[in-house]
C-alpha cells in the first residue's frame, strides 16, 4: 500500500513514531519534525538572542565607563591614550597615572560590582524573592562586625581584611542556614531568619562603634559606607582571584539553580539534589559578598537593585548570573564616576551614590508586588 494514500485507523491519527519508538519518517524519508524545537544551550540553559545582545551591550557599556573613569580626574588623560596606558604604551607620566593610580580603583569598582551582583542573582534565584539580597539576609552584616571586630580590637592588620571579610560572611550564612533549617531549608526561612541575624549582627556593629578609639571609629565609618577610595592592588588581587573562580562556579551551577525556580518538588524530579544544590550555591553567594564587602565595604544595593535590571532588560523569569554581573559592574563604576564629579572638591563614597539608586529602586519593586498583591 502506498504510504502517501493510506487511511487512518478509525479513533485518530496515525502513530507519530515507528514500531521500534523512533521518529516516524514522512512521505520523503525524512525524520518527522517534533512539535517543540530543539533551542541550542550551554551549561543547560536555553541561549536567547536577547539575552546574548543585552550582555554584548552591557560589557560595551561598562568598559565604555571604565575608560571614562581612568580618563578623568585632577590629571586628564585623553581617552585615545587610555588604552594603549593599560598595557604600559605612552607617555610614561600617562602610563603611570592610568596604570599606578587609577586603575587599582577602576578595576576595584568593576569586581565588586560583579561580585555583588551575581551574588543577589544567585540568592534572589535559590529563594524565589526578589527582594532577597546578602544586603538583608545577613551575609553582609556577618562579613561587616567581622571586618570592624577586626579594626576596633587591632587583630585585623594580623588576619587580613579579605580573610576576615570572608569568615564573618561564612559565619553569618551559617548561622542563617543552621536556624532556618526544618527537615530542609527553604527560601522563605531563610529570608526571615536572614534579616534576624542581619539586625543582629548590625547591633554588634554599633557596639563595637562605640568601644573604638577616634581614628577607629573614623576608619571602620568611612569603610561601612561602602567606598573605593585609595584602593591599590593589594583590593585588586584577592577580589580578582576570587571572582575569577567563584563566577565560573555560579555559571556552572546556573542548571541546578533554574531547576530550584520551579520549587523544591519539581526539583527534586528533575534528579536535582536540591539540599545540596542550595548549600552550594549559598555558599558561591557567601564567598563572592564576603570578598567584596572585604575589598570596598557593604557597598549598599547593588546586589539588590542589579540583578533585577538585568532580569527585565533579558525579560526571564529569573536573574541571568553573566548579565547581572554585568550589570553590576556597570552599575558600581557608574556611581563611583558620579560620586567623584558629583560634588567639587569632594571625593564621595561610592555607596551614597548606589544607596540613593538602590533606595528608590527597592520603593518600586514594593509598590509593584503590593499593586499585584504579593507585598502583604
């Protein structure tokens, strides 16, 4: 019987796969066509056209400002030299200036930026709320009283401020995971539990304010605000090693984490282990806010505020980890370009700039979850 004229058994149509479970061929030999098409991906994630453009336009973006920002200042470097400065070609007061005085801080800004960024992207995704953030959760706060503990009681120059930017963070996460845990832990504990522990290690914040000599006191509230000035290499180094491995980690995880978007249940049968999953991607997030909150401070915001633009300008249903770091860096290196021409003669902190930014931007995201009455 020709396959083209053939009748259809009553009750539907005919089988769309072959005897042995394959795809059925079509009249000219070809494997039918499935009825979703197959999207191209990488690490697990669909590749949306947008999303590839907006993170092009973004990283053009934030080297655009980072230029700008080593072009500027009491010396003006023409933005032509910029460049070739960066790899020690030119003038030398030129090179010295771009690469011995400015960069440091620009490149300083770009990685706290990321590192915050893609911290609030991972969070915000592992407990489905936007409003989630090592701002508010306690992550920041633990790598904070350890930082100023270590400056008031004079064992910081002893342990490093990286060291203990990054055990205060992974106490503090600790403390926030061993309390919210029942039978599991879920996003919803942790937020709460997060901002108890955040209160309270603020308080032990202002306690040792209070016991702290003038010139320690001067040193851990210029620090607190968040800020990036006179930062040299020895911010640069630690901050880049570790953002250099630990937004790898976050991309790698970004399968894991897509699937505990969908709730722990559904999670669970995709075949992802989602306590595990959880701890390992709350740990990437520690590591990455610990380590900025060492090199600049808490710096306000941004790894709330970020990966929220970066999930509207990609339009998903979630913070994408690259853009949100992009997003970031832009972000921090924008405001640092602002707070140091802001004013004349006045070098403000970069976290008033991004405190303001993130403030109103935090009103918003209240006033639409209430519009759609999911804000209590």
């Amino acid at each position: 019987m020709n396959p083209a004229t053939a009748v259809p058994p009553r009750g539907g149509a005919p089988s769309p796969t072959a005897g042995d479970g394959g795809p059925r061929p079509d009249i000219a030999g070809k494997p039918a066509r499935s009825g979703r098409a197959l999207r191209p991906s990488l690490l697990g994630l669909p590749l949306r056209p947008r999303l590839i453009v907006m993170c092009a336009v973004l990283a053009v973006a934030a080297f655009a400002v980072f230029c700008l920002g080593l072009a500027l200042g009491d010396y003006p470097v023409p933005l032509v030299d910029v460049v070739p400065a960066l790899w020690r070609s030119g003038a030398r007061g030129t090179v010295f200036i771009v690469h011995e005085v400015r960069l440091p801080r620009a490149l300083t800004g770009v990685l706290v930026g990321a590192a915050f960024a893609t911290s609030g992207a991972v969070l915000q995704a592992i407990t489905r709320n936007p409003l989630a953030s090592p701002d508010m959760v306690g992550i920041n706060a633990g790598a904070t009283t350890a930082v100023v503990a270590g400056i008031v009681l004079g064992f910081g120059d002893t342990l490093g401020t990286p060291t203990l930017g990054l055990a205060g963070g992974l106490l503090g996460a600790l403390a926030v995971y061993l309390l919210a845990w029942r039978r599991g832990s879920t996003g919803f504990r942790i937020v709460l539990v997060g901002i108890g522990v955040s209160w309270m290690c603020t308080s032990a914040t202002d306690y040792l304010l209070t016991r702290a000599k003038m010139h320690q006191a001067q040193e851990a509230v210029g620090w607190l605000v968040g800020n990036l000035n006179g930062r040299g290499w020895e911010a640069v180094r630690p901050l880049g090693i570790a953002v250099a491995v630990l937004l790898p980690a976050a991309l790698l995880l970004a399968g894991w984490n897509r699937n505990l978007q969908l709730g722990d249940d559904v999670a669970r049968g995709l075949g992802t282990p989602v306590q595990l999953a959880r701890g390992l991607l709350l740990l990437v997030s520690v590591a990455l806010v610990s380590f900025a909150t060492a090199a600049a401070g808490p710096v306000l915001f941004v790894s709330l505020a970020a990966p929220q633009i970066a999930q509207r300008l990609a339009r998903l249903s979630a913070p994408p980890v690259l853009l949100s770091a992009l997003t970031g860096a832009l972000l921090v290196s924008g405001s640092d370009l602002l707070a140091r021409h802001l004013l004349p003669d006045l070098d403000l902190p970069v976290g008033v700039v991004t405190g303001a930014i993130g403030a109103g931007f935090l009103l918003r995201l209240l006033i639409r979850s209430n519009r759609a009455g999911s804000g209590g």
